[in-house]
C-alpha cells in the first residue's frame, strides 16, 4: 500500500513538473477606426476601418519543453473585421499565422507551416507604419512589409543570436510536380545593438496566381494582391536594406526597398499609371526610400514623422514618382490600450494618379482622380 502511495505521489509530481514546463498563452488585438479619404475618383470618401494600426486578430501560441535546451513550439493566429466579425485573409480560420517548430538557444528556430519572410519579419519593424498605422506604408504595398500576402507551405529557419546577428533563411513548396510552378524562398540578415538596429533581405516568389502551392489566394487562381494594381504579377522579387538608430526620446531610420514585378494587364484594367487602353506586358519596378522620424513626447504619446520617395517605372509605358508627407501620434491610456491619429499627403508625377494605401484593406488603393491625396484616420487600439 506504501509501495502505491509513494508511486502515486511521484507520478503526480512528475505530472506537475512536466505541466510546469509547458505554457499556452491566448492573445490578440481589437482595432478600430475611421478614415476619411480627399479625391477618390474626384470625390470624398468615409469608412469605418479595421485594423488601422494593427491588424484585428486573436491566436494562439505555446511551447514546451523537451530537454537538452530544446524545446517545441506552435503558433495558430487568426485575423479578423472588427466591424463585421468576418475571417480576414481570405476566410482562413488561422490566416495570419500557423506553424509548429522547435527551438533552442545554442540551436535556432526550425519551423513549417504558413509564415512570414524575412522582409516582413526583419524590415518591416524598420519602416515607420510599424509604430502608427499602415496608412503610413509605401504605394501598393509593393514591398509586402504591410503584409499584403503570407507564404503557405514553407520552412523556415532562424540562426541563434550571435554578437547581435541573426540570418535566417525560408522556403516554400509548390506542392505540385510542377516544383516551380508556385514557389518561394528568401534570406535575411538582422542586427540589433543597443540604440542600433539594422537589416538586410530578400524575397522571391514565383506562380501568383496559380491554385495552391506558396502563395495562395483566398479564390482558386486568384491573386494575392487581389484587385489590387499589382496583382497580375505572376513572378515577384522583393529586396531591401534600413537601419534605425535611438537616441534619449528620439528615433531616426533610413529604409531603401525595391520589388520587381513581371506581370501583364489587359485592355480596360487598372494599373499604378491609370486604367489602361490596350494590354500591356513588361516588367513594373519600384524603388522606395525612406527616412522617418519618431519622439516620445512623453512617456504615454508618440510622434511620428516620415518622408517616402517611390519611383515606379513600366516597361513601354514610363516612368512617376510618388512623393508621400506622414505625420502621426500615438496615445497610450494604459499599457493595453491607445489612441492614434495618422494624416498622409501624397503627390505624384508624370500623371501617376495618387493612390495612398487603403488600410486595413489587401486589395487595391483608392485611386485618386489627379496627382494629390489626403487621407486622414483616428483610431483606437486594444491589446489582450
């Protein structure tokens, strides 16, 4: 009867220990706004937004511990409309994020499954729409560092921290015997130091468009880019290099990114250079620098200030520039929850019509009738 009890006892504590050693952890974000939109098609336009600063989500991750340093780990995140209730990307039930792993300290990160690459994991906390909302973010999202797409199907590895660097390298399968008929891959390389960070990557995907494989729409043979202007595109090269540097309350970065996209329009379809009057075929290119500005005013409010030059150019059509001014705030009530407030102006060149980013939206940017747009958004944000 000792004999049962003690191995009773040593079972529960080997249960308790093992539990100890395992963690889930719920979490998620509620965000909403409104938008006010100057010249869209020669009028103005108001709407009630999700996802401003912050895409609306909730997920789930946890990790558990295996021995050895190692340990396994999982990540289910969903996206959301606040305003409606709807699934986002496309009506996936996890659609932002999903994957399992594992992970050690002397080891790296090895995961599989549906995730982000290195441009968005390394550069995209660089660019200023990361600290107030992707209004802020550059024409089309051209560079995906608003996370227009994810890339399903992929592995994904993560060197440990070493000195302050970090590579890691990603690629996706196409899932077909057709290996490149809808595949990707990508590489980059970050640093971190004190007041410095700093960051190199680049990302190619090939197939959009096509059912199944790397990029998958949220329609069988749609685009990932949707309706926007770029989502003929059937092959995508994606690079760039920025760095920030902080000093006391004060934030200053510098952000180069390119893209290359080969794609294809046909007659009476909307390009970044305006509805088009016979098909055309060629190579788009962008090229996006930026310089950008962030104080903490206090320890509760944020400014941000931020300066984007995009030069676009078509292939046997020509070549504009998008010049873009954004200014803004960030309020927090609390450690959970905040305020926000963003004004973009953008002008164009060479007749480009101006389309700044429709938040909280994939698909395509609210062209403007003319050269100038304004569009203005106040928020709130709640984080759990």
């Amino acid at each position: 009867m000792k004999k049962s009890l003690l191995a009773l006892a040593a079972l529960g504590m080997f249960a308790g220990a093992a539990q100890a050693q395992s963690s889930v952890t719920l979490y998620g974000i509620a965000d909403a706004g409104l938008i006010y939109t100057s010249n869209v098609g020669g009028s103005h336009m108001f709407s009630l937004n999700s996802g401003i600063a912050s895409g609306s989500r909730f997920g789930l991750m946890g990790s558990e511990d295996l021995g050895g340093g190692l340990k396994a780990i999982f990540r289910l995140e969903n996206g959301f409309n606040i305003n409606n209730g709807g699934l986002g990307q496309g009506g996936r039930m996890f659609g932002r994020q999903a994957y399992v792993g594992m992970s050690g300290a002397a080891w790296g990160t090895l995961t599989a499954g549906r995730q982000y690459n290195a441009m968005q994991d390394y550069l995209a906390p660089l660019d200023i729409a990361s600290v107030n909302t992707s209004i802020m973010t550059h024409p089309f999202d051209n560079d995906n560092l608003n996370n227009t797409f994810r890339t399903d199907n992929s592995i994904k590895y993560a060197t440990p921290i070493i000195a302050g660097f970090q590579a890691e390298a990603m690629y996706s399968f196409s899932n077909s015997t057709s290996f490149a008929s809808n595949r990707a891959y990508t590489v980059g390389l970050n640093y971190s130091n004190g007041p410095l960070k700093a960051a190199a990557a680049y990302a190619f995907s090939q197939g959009n468009g096509v059912s199944g494989g790397a990029l998958q729409s949220s329609t069988s043979g749609g685009s990932v880019y949707g309706s926007n202007a770029l989502g003929s595109a059937v092959r995508i090269n994606q690079w760039g290099a920025g760095a920030t540097y902080a000093f006391g309350p004060a934030t200053i970065g510098l952000l180069y990114t390119g893209s290359l996209f080969n794609t294809g329009w046909g007659a009476g379809v909307a390009t970044p250079f305006g509805t088009t009057g016979t098909a055309v075929t060629g190579q788009l290119r962008f090229q996006n620098i930026e310089g950008s500005f962030r104080y903490m005013l206090t320890p509760a409010l944020q400014l941000a200030v931020g300066e984007t030059y995009t030069r676009a150019t078509l292939s046997g059509v020509g070549g504009g520039n998008y010049w873009q001014t954004n200014l803004g705030t960030d309020y927090n009530l609390s450690k959970r929850t905040d305020l926000y407030t963003t004004v973009a102006y953008q002008k164009t060149s060479s007749g480009l019509p101006a389309a700044v980013a429709a938040a909280g939206s994939e698909s395509e940017a609210a062209f403007a009738s003319g050269s100038n747009q304004v569009v203005v958004s106040i928020g709130m944000r709640h984080k759990f």
